[in-house]
C-alpha cells in the first residue's frame, strides 16, 4: 500500500518534470531551481518509497518527523506549480487594451511572487537534504522483501477486435524486457501451423537451434522448446488465440517452472480466456473501450498531434463522431485518419458524421467499426485503394517485408513509372500514406526510421478481402476451397497457410489464361508435384514462393513465364529459400527477361555458360548466388565473370559452401555498387595471386563490399585474404566501404576474431 507521502512526492516530481517541459516563460535562475528541487525529490521519494516497505512502529522518531515535513514540502511544491499554471493559462484570454495592461502589470508582481515562492520551496528543499544526510535516514533501513511466488502465471486479455488487446500485451512485452532471459512473441490467428508457430518461438529464444529445426518431427521440436525454457524465467506473448485447442496444443510447448516466467495471451473469446487459466495460476483481463478522455486524447493525437490543439469549432462535431466510436482504439485510428486529410471545416466533419450515422442504430459495435472501415477505404485515392487491396494475398498476422511488397507493388504495375529506383521511391511514399491513415501497422522500424516490416490488423484484413473478392481482385485458397471467382478472368491467387486442395487449385488453373500472380503459404509436400502444372502456361509478373524451389525439376518447362519479374521466396535462411539446388543453370532462364531480383543455388560451382546466362537477364538488379556443398569431395574454383551482360545489375552476392573466388574482367557489372562475397576455405587452397577477388577495380561505381567469414582455415589466411581485398579497395578511385561478418562455425578458435579485427 502506498503511503500519502508517497503518493504526493510522486505527484510533485511528476508535476515538476511536466512544468519543465512545457513552454514556459521561467527566467533561467527559477528553471535551475525546479530542476534541481525535481531531482533532490525523485532521490527523497526512493528513501519514501522503502519507508513504506517497513512496518511503522520500525521506524524512529526522527524518521517519522522527516517523513511529515516532507510530505509537507510536497504539497506546497504542488500548490506552487498550479498557481503559475493556472496563471499562465488566464493570459490567453481575450483581453481590451485597459485590461491589457491591468493584466501586465499583475503579472509583473505575479512573477516576482512565484519566482519568490520557488526560491522559498527550493531553500526548504536543501534544509530537508541536510536533514536526512545528518540522521542518515533510509541508509541503513533493514527491509525484509516480501514472499516471491515463482511458479509459472498467465494473463489472458480478452475482448472484441479493435480494442486494443495486442498493443497492450506488446506494450507490456516490451517494457519487460530486461526482466526476463528471454522472450518470444507470436500469434496463432484463425488457422495455424502448430510447427511454424513453434519454430517462430524457437527462432525468438534460441537462433542457433532454429537452424536444424526445420527437420525435426513436432515431438522432437516440442522437447528441445520445454528443454531449453525449463530453467529459463522467460516471456512469451501469444497473440489472438481463436479457439480452446490451439491454445492446449501450444500449452503443450511451453514448461511449467518455478522461475517467474509469464505467459500473455490475447483473444476475443472469454471460453478461450478462461482455458488459458486454467490448470495454471492465471488472472483475466478484459479489454474494455476507452474512457472519454482517453478516446478524445487519442483521437486529436493522431488528427492535431496535440490533444489540445483542436478548434473549438469542431469540438460539437468530434464529440459526437467520438461517441459513434464507441470507445475502440481501432474504429477511433481509423476516422482519425480519414479526417487528418481532409480539411478542418465542420462541414467537411459533418459529412463525415452523417455517412458514419447513416449505419443502423442498433448495429453493434463491430458493425460500426466496418462502417468506419468502409468510409475511410472509400476515401483512399484510387492508387491506395489498389496497393491496400493486394495486403490481402497475405495470411492473417503475417509479417510483411516492406521492401518485398513494394517490389511486389511494382512488379505488379500498381507503381506509375518507368526507373525502377523512381518507382520504388514512390512505393514507399504509397505505404507511408497508409500508415498514416491507420490502414496498415509498422512493426519494425529501420535505423534510420524507415519502416521495415508491418502487418493489417485481423479486422482491417477481414474487410479488405472482402472487398478484394467482390472486386475479383484476388482468389484466396483456405481451407478446402477456394473464395473467389474460379473464371478465367482470374488475375491473382493465394495459397494460404491452412490450404489442402490441391485438386481444386488444378482445376481453377485450367483456364485462367489471365493469371498474373501466385502467391504460396502453404507447407503441404502434397503441393510439390503440382507446382509444375500450375505454373506453366501462365503468363506471370509475380512468383511468391515460401520455402519452395520453382526450379525442383530442371526438366520443368518454363519458358512461358516470360513475364516474370519477380521472384519472391520468403523464408527466414537462404538455405530454406531453395532446398533443392541446381546442378547448373537451366538454359531456359534466358527467357526470364523481366526478372528484377534472383536469389538461386548451384551444386558445387557454376559454369562459364551458367554464368553467361545468368548475365545475359536484361532487366537482372540484384543476384544472390549460393554454391551448395554436394558431396564431400573438395572442389576448386574461379569464376570469371566479364564484360558482356549484367548490364542492370546493382548488388551481387557470392558464396556458399564451396571454396570459390571472383575475378572482375574490365567493363564487367558497370552499374554494381554492392558486393558481398563469403570467405569459406576448409584446407590450405589458394586462390593464387590476388587471392579472394581479382579485379575489383573493375567494378567502376563500387560503394560497398562485404567479406562474409565463415571457415576452418587459420587466422593468419583469413587476414592474408581480407588484406588483399583491402588492398585492392584501397586503390580504387571509389574508396568503397568495407564490412567484415563474421560467423563462428565449429572447430574454429574465436580468439582468432583479434587478428581478423
């Protein structure tokens, strides 16, 4: 229980720390004495603070006396800072000339009387200091803490979508971190795969083993998760839990300790909320709409960037939209949104009130939400309502790359233009707008304050298929069936996660002539024998491909995807991307004369006509090639790469599990400004002279070359290597930049890692 010392010092250093932050008209001498009071009380409200933890008849006299007087001081320093605010706000007011000047003239001998009062409370703040420094109170308190429970808990947020369940938990995740060994946050949505969600938790908590996870039975992954977190105080977040299955086959997973560890959970079902606690010590919360003052401050937040900026004018049509909101954070981000581009007239608000009321009276709150949903769609210009729609080809809860649909959003044709650079610029400016109008959420933001990935909130998502279905903008495979029109007019398919029909996918391939796209999140094997039949034929701009090779079967006929322009295969290792590499380069690659981006692995080595081929793709901006380790054999090679093709190119990637070096003829890769390359030597094989990469000067627009380490070969080699490549940078008209990465592999001494420095 907090003490009423407690609570006021609180209230004054709170009060304080505000006073200092807003605008102000304090002279310098009274901003040195709030600070100074401001920091003397945060150190006296932790003595306060263990004050409270010892019973009262424990504590001395003196003690007891320094205890009152401060929380005296406390509420004097209270009374102080709202006088000047109160009197701070009181100029604002209209005023006549007369009283204009009654008015500053007050003020002048108002200013002097609070500069005065804060000098009076600062001095008291230096007498209470001494005070407790002289009895040394709070020094040598003996503080028994209080019984810790340490068995396992769950908390379980439940309530209707949009109301905010998942920020809170994420909230909670993230202000909790240090608490913790480690933590992982997922969520199981309507359809899961009970292996990936796992897999994700393990990638969260222990990288190192999510590398061989891949192969392991669900039993196998099961134990080496409840291993691994037995003895482990960890966190784990599970998002949007839909029914009481999933949550007991997760439960399964996850150890039940005595080492403080948290499980959070978040659904809309309260059956579901009280299964998770259950069996477990487990408390509920249920997500509740927003309090007025809340929902108002939100909503001029996101409108004004101020909760206090909004006109008075608007203040009667705001109130009355609020209240359509019915306090849900969602419904209130969305109008928001909407109303944060249009303009601050209360007719245009008022328009925006009569479409949100013309919705039935007695809708429910979720209905209006749809409502708000649909308005705020409606009112994207018609570039976004394209680039919003194709959000829905992507399973619920998934984590979209935001660099990847951009270039999606290009390869498409939905991006105006003809430079690709130029395209993807404006690509980034069409999801930043929907970011801002609260239809799409950032989840991961870049250095430097770009957004690297985002998702659509699960009600958002509902709407939008829908609408991408009645528009026949896409033909989505759930389940057993697929929702959409099977005509061939139709241009875009998506394969989803829970997806076993695999029959009615070939039958609706048939005839679609116009198929464009094919996006694939499906795990089933069951898909891998179709793969050839669905793809050819089709005239294709957009292949997305999780963890499943286009090329299985080098004898599949591809050359009537000419169209492609962007192969996607979305996985977490490049390994993952291609699990079948080639044994060479299919001629028909040739035809792939759109392909913008190409990530490909080779078994051992890549011939000089491989290469040809692979240079010969006009429109070819970025390439990743792996050498993959076919048989224990030793195989030595450099790859010569010259002038003829790569014309486009910008980033090069090479390397893999092969020994392998590069020699850059003149006038070869003339537009490459990346190039990464892998040290990977298992024996004494030399490269000969020059080493690693013969003829970096030859890359004339150079800017940044990455040596990837990751070798049994002795240090001193590796520095021999990397001191070559220095060299050869060194000389270069450029000066590109140079990034070591460096992987510890088995076998191998990490003190070495100084002399790779």
């Amino acid at each position: 229980m907090v003490s009423a010392a407690t609570g006021v010092m609180n209230s004054a250093v709170n009060k304080l720390t505000a006073f200092l932050g807003e605008e102000y008209r304090l002279v310098t001498n009274v901003k040195q004495r709030i600070r100074f009071m401001r920091d003397e009380l945060s150190s006296m409200h932790a003595v306060l603070q263990r004050l409270d933890e010892v019973d009262d008849d424990q504590i001395d006299v003196q003690t007891k006396d320094w205890r009152s007087k401060v929380r005296e001081l406390s509420y004097d320093i209270e009374d102080c800072v709202d006088r000047f605010m109160l009197l701070d706000s009181s100029k604002n007011a209209r005023l006549n000339f007369v009283q204009s000047m009654v008015c500053k003239i007050k003020e002048l001998w108002e200013d002097r009387k609070i500069s005065k009062a804060i000098k009076e409370l600062k001095d008291r703040v230096v007498e209470e200091k001494k005070r407790r420094d002289r009895y040394d109170i709070g020094q040598h308190l003996t503080i028994t803490p209080p019984s810790e429970e340490k068995q396992l808990k769950v908390v379980s947020i439940f309530g209707i979508g949009g109301q905010g369940k998942t920020t809170l938990a994420m909230e909670v995740y993230r202000r909790a971190e240090e608490l913790f060994d480690c933590r992982a946050s997922v969520s199981i949505s309507r359809t899961f795969d009970m292996k990936k969600l796992l897999r994700d938790i393990l990638s969260q908590i222990n990288e190192s083993e999510y590398d061989r996870s891949e192969r392991w039975e669900m039993e196998q992954l099961i134990r080496k998760l409840r291993g691994y977190l037995m003895d482990k105080r960890y966190l784990i977040v599970i998002d949007d839990i839909w029914s009481i299955s999933a949550w007991e086959q997760v439960k399964c997973a996850l150890p039940v300790n005595n080492t403080r560890s948290r499980i959070i959970a978040t659904t809309r079902s309260r059956e579901v909320a009280e299964s998770c606690c259950t069996g477990i010590d487990g408390y509920m919360y249920e997500a509740k709409p927003l309090c007025e003052d809340d929902a108002r401050t939100l909503f001029f937040r996101r409108i004004f960037h101020s909760n206090e900026a909004c006109p008075l004018v608007l203040m009667e049509v705001a109130t009355e939209i609020l209240r359509k909101c019915g306090g849900l954070p969602l419904a209130i981000i969305s109008i928001a949104g909407l109303l944060s581009n249009r303009s601050h007239m209360v007719e245009e608000w008022e328009k925006i009130l009569k479409s949100i009321s013309s919705a039935v009276a007695t809708a429910s709150q979720i209905q209006k939400m749809k409502r708000i949903l649909f308005l705020s769609y409606f009112d994207l210009p018609l570039h976004l309502k394209s680039c919003l729609l194709y959000l829905s080809v992507f399973p619920e809860d998934y984590s979209i790359d935001c660099r990847q649909l951009i270039r999606t959003w290009v390869a498409e044709g939905l991006i105006p233009g003809q430079d690709r650079e130029t395209m993807e610029q404006l690509g980034e400016s069409y999801l930043n707008e929907l970011i801002k109008r609260s239809m799409v959420q950032p989840t991961k933001i870049r250095a430097g304050g770009a957004v690297k990935s985002c998702r659509v909130h699960d009600v958002i998502l509902d709407f939008i298929v829908s609408q991408a279905v009645e528009d026949n903008f896409l033909v989505i495979g759930n389940g057993k069936d697929l929702s959409g029109n099977f005509a061939d007019k139709m241009r875009r398919l998506s394969i989803q996660t829970d997806f076993s029909g695999e029959e009615e996918i070939a039958k609706a391939l048939k005839n679609a002539s116009h198929l464009r796209s094919v996006h694939m999140f499906n795990n089933s094997d069951q898909l891998d024998d179709h793969i050839p039949q669905f793809f050819c034929g089709h005239v294709l701009r957009v292949l997305n491909i999780k963890g499943r090779c286009l090329f299985r079967d080098c004898n599949v006929h591809i050359e009537n995807l000419t169209q492609l322009k962007l192969l996607v295969a979305l996985h977490r290792h490049f390994r993952d991307y291609l699990p079948w590499p080639l044994s060479a380069i299919p001629s028909q690659m040739r035809s792939f004369v759109n392909l913008v981006r190409l990530r490909i692995s080779v078994q051992n080595k890549v011939t000089k006509e491989g290469m040809e081929i692979l240079a010969s793709l006009p429109m070819l901006a970025s390439l990743t090639v792996r050498l993959m380790k076919y048989d224990d054999d030793i195989h030595h090679a450099r790859h010569t790469v010259s002038k003829q093709g790569f014309q486009s190119l910008l980033k090069f990637s090479f390397g893999g599990d092969q020994e392998a070096a590069l020699e850059f003829e003149a006038g070869a890769m003339p537009k490459v400004q990346s190039l990464k390359v892998e040290l990977q030597a298992r024996c004494q094989f030399k490269y000969g002279q020059g080493g690693l990469v013969l003829g970096l000067h030859n890359l004339a627009v150079l800017k940044y070359v990455t040596v990837n380490i990751n070798c049994f070969k002795a240090a001193e080699e590796a520095v021999q290597d990397l001191e070559d490549v220095r060299g050869a940078l060194g000389t270069h008209p450029n000066h590109p930049i140079l990034v070591i990465k460096r992987e510890h592999t088995h076998g191998y001494d990490a003190s070495d890692d100084q002399l790779i420095k």
